[in-house]
C-alpha cells in the first residue's frame, strides 16, 4: 500500500488518488526502505513520499523546536535532518475518490513551524489556504464543520481536523488514471483496508468526548425515537456495511483479518440515479426531501394488498412489501402517484433490498453487530430509521442497526493513516 503527503482510496469502479509532488527529494513512490513499491494485489487509493512512525516522527519534531536542544538530550544535526526527510512534509491529507463524491480530511497541526511551512511545495500551499479558508467549494463541495475533530493528535502533533466533503468528482475522474495531477504524485491504496483502519480508529478516539457510535430506540415511531450512543468497545466479530454508489459488506474479524462476505450493485448511486429519471430532481438533498414527503404504499403492492391482510401462516404483517413499485402496473395507479411518492419508494426499495442482504449476511457470519456506514445515509435518517427497525423486526431482538458519526469519511481517514504509518 502506497503513502505520501495525500493518501486516497478508491471505491468501486474506483479512480487513483492524489499526494506529493513530483519535485520531491526522492522519486516516488518508494516505501521507508527506500525501495520503490510493486503494484498491490487490490484496488485501491494513493499517496507517495515516504513516511516514518509516530516515534520516530513525534521524536524529530520534538528536536527541531527552537530551544528543544540540550546538552544531553540533542542529538546531531545530521540525524535530525536524516528524519526530517523521511517523514512527510504538510499539509497532512486523506483523500477517498469514489463513484459519486470526493471525501476529503486534512490535519495541520496548530505549533506548525516557519520552517515546515517554508518545506511546503507552492501547489500545496495553495491548497491548504483554499481548504481552510472556505466552507463550500464551488457550487458542490461542503466542508463538514460539525464533524471536526477537535484536539486531535497524529504523531505526536495537535492539531484542529477539519473534515470536508466534496461533491462533484468530474474535475478528478479524468486524470486519476494517470501518474500524477499536475505536481502531486499519484500512489494507490487499497480501498477496504483503509475503510476498516478508518472505522476503528475514529471509533477510538471518539467523536469529541461523545461516543462516535449510535442507534435508534423505537425508530418505527417518530414521536418515541431517540438516537442514542452505543459503546463498540467489543467490536469483533463486526458486519460493516458500506454504502456508498454500491454496497460492500464485510466481516471484520480482528484489526488485521476480514473478508468481503458479499455486496450489491444497488446503492446510493442507484437511489438517487433512478430518483434523477423519475422525479427530475438534481441533487442527492433534493431527492431526500421529496422522499420525506412522499407515500411509497401508493407505489408499492403490500402484504395485505395480496392477501387482505397479515399471512399469519408465514409470519407476514400486512404492512410489508410484497413487490416494490408492484402497483405501478396499473395507468389509474400510475396517474395516481406524485414524484414524492415515487422518491419514497424508490429510497424504501434500496433501504429494504440492502437490510435483507446485510441480515442474511449476519446470519451466515454468527454476528451480531452490523455497522451501516457510507454517504447514502448523510442526511438520511429515514434509510436510517428502516433499517434500524427492519433489523429488529426481522430478526427478533437478535440484530441491533449501528451507525457512526463520520458515515462516509472512513475511507478517507485510513488513507490519512497509511499515509503517517500509523497502525
């Protein structure tokens, strides 16, 4: 797996990703040995430069503070420079490049020094200025001020992380095929392990004293429903569920050993694809708030639509869906439905096609804590909410919904990681 000054992994159908410069002191992208790394056995993200450990790396700033030296704790110059030049220069970025939006963090740290600035290529220092200078990026890009993580440290160095979003990939898709974008060097990261690394580390730290993780008590009422904290502090075994423009499940064994169990083609990108046709909606916000306002039981043949009721032979209640959009195969029906309408059933018929899959998953795992996670439920609390309920219902008891505070920046964050070596 690749590292440098910008580390990102891609997702399906995934585009490289982006970090250092091509100017750098070294040829990149090489590993801490020096020696240049071979092609990974999966897909994934990118970075370059090599990288030390948070030891080492805590070690070199602490000796490079003006004052820091004494007689007997310096060490020579020589060595000081020798770390300095093995650990990535700043701005520190973690970069996600998937098949609909662009995930970005990015740490600095707050007693960054004139000299570190000054080690900084022009091209970055532009992008850092325009990073933390704004909190939109054109007309699509949002910088996710409310999950900042604040205080936090990364080798040694605190520092304010601000986390962003940035919607629209068009800009990058083209150009991530190739080596490098203008100056920055591209290196690949695998994309599954740096979603897991993502997840149990921001679930260690925590979400600024409050718990990263939650769920929905009573999610099938909306006067009785509470989101409230749960503690992963026994994460193994753990069914992670990833939706993102398509869907990956995986079960997660232990830090280092997981496995893809399955997944499906039907995710976020297909929600908010099919609600583009059916509504003429715009964005992904638009298509969330006409589903918020619509009646998918015009749309959908029910249980009881079929049998008069609940099939109680087979334990069926009458509200469950027999045949998504089943009722859209009636003119009177068709002119009937709105485009609110339409929008909540189509965001009920992904919701439901991927709560059934993550249950039977579970079920084949032996486990019991499935995790959602992923830019379809940004915003999204009714795909929350389903499948919170659906898990609970269906599995009597057995299965609780999880649900994390950073939903889709993991992936992100375990390239920012990789890119510091940190394990």
């Amino acid at each position: 797996m690749g590292t440098g000054r910008l580390g990102a992994p891609m997702e399906h159908h995934g585009r490289a990703a982006a970090t250092s410069d091509s100017s750098a002191r070294e040829p990149a992208p090489r590993g801490p040995d020096g020696r240049r790394r071979e092609p990974l056995r999966r897909r994934a993200s990118s970075a370059s430069a090599p990288a030390v450990g948070a030891s080492a790396l805590a070690d070199s700033v602490r000796r490079e503070r003006p004052g820091s030296y004494s007689g007997a704790t310096s060490v020579s110059r020589q060595r000081v420079e020798s770390l300095r030049k093995k650990r990535p220069l700043f701005p520190w970025f973690g970069l996600d490049i998937g098949g609909t939006l662009v995930k970005l963090v990015y740490f600095e740290p707050k007693d960054i020094t004139a000299e570190e600035e000054e080690e900084e290529v022009e091209s970055l220092k532009s992008i850092r200025k325009y990073l933390t200078s704004n909190v939109a990026y054109g007309s699509t890009g949002i910088r996710d001020v409310h999950l900042e993580l604040k205080d936090l440290t990364l080798c040694g160095r605190k520092a304010l992380n601000g986390v962003f979003r940035k919607a629209d990939v068009r800009v990058l898709a083209a150009p991530a095929t190739c080596p490098q974008i203008g100056d920055l060097q591209l290196c690949k990261l695998d994309e599954l392990d740096c979603l897991v690394k993502g997840i149990l580390y921001i679930d260690s730290v925590g979400f600024n004293g409050r718990s990263q993780c939650y769920y929905f008590e009573n999610p099938a009422d909306s006067e009785k429903c509470q989101k409230l904290p749960f503690d992963l502090k026994n994460p193994y075994p753990l069914l992670l569920v990833n939706i993102g423009s398509g869907v990956s499940i995986l079960a997660v064994y232990s830090k280092d050993n997981y496995k893809r169990v399955t997944g499906t083609s039907l995710g976020g990108g297909t929600f908010f694809g099919l609600c583009c046709l059916l509504t003429g909606c715009t964005t992904f916000e638009e298509a969330l708030e006409m589903a918020s306002r619509g009646d998918s039981t015009k749309v959908d043949k029910l249980v009881r639509d079929i049998y008069g009721g609940d099939y109680e032979r087979f334990g069926l209640p009458g509200w469950a869906v027999a045949s998504s959009f089943g009722n859209m195969m009636s003119k009177e029906k068709r002119e009937a439905v709105s485009k609110e309408d339409l929008a909540r059933a189509t965001l009920i018929t992904i919701t439901n096609n991927i709560g059934s899959i993550a249950r039977m998953c579970a079920l084949n795992e032996n486990i019991n804590q499935v995790i959602f996670v992923g830019n379809f439920l940004r915003i999204n609390t009714i795909a929350m909410r389903l499948l919170a309920y659906a898990l609970d219902y269906w599995s009597k008891g057995q299965l609780k919904a999880l649900f994390s505070e950073h939903e889709g920046y993991f992936g992100a964050v375990g390239a920012l990681l990789e890119l510091l070596k940190i394990p």
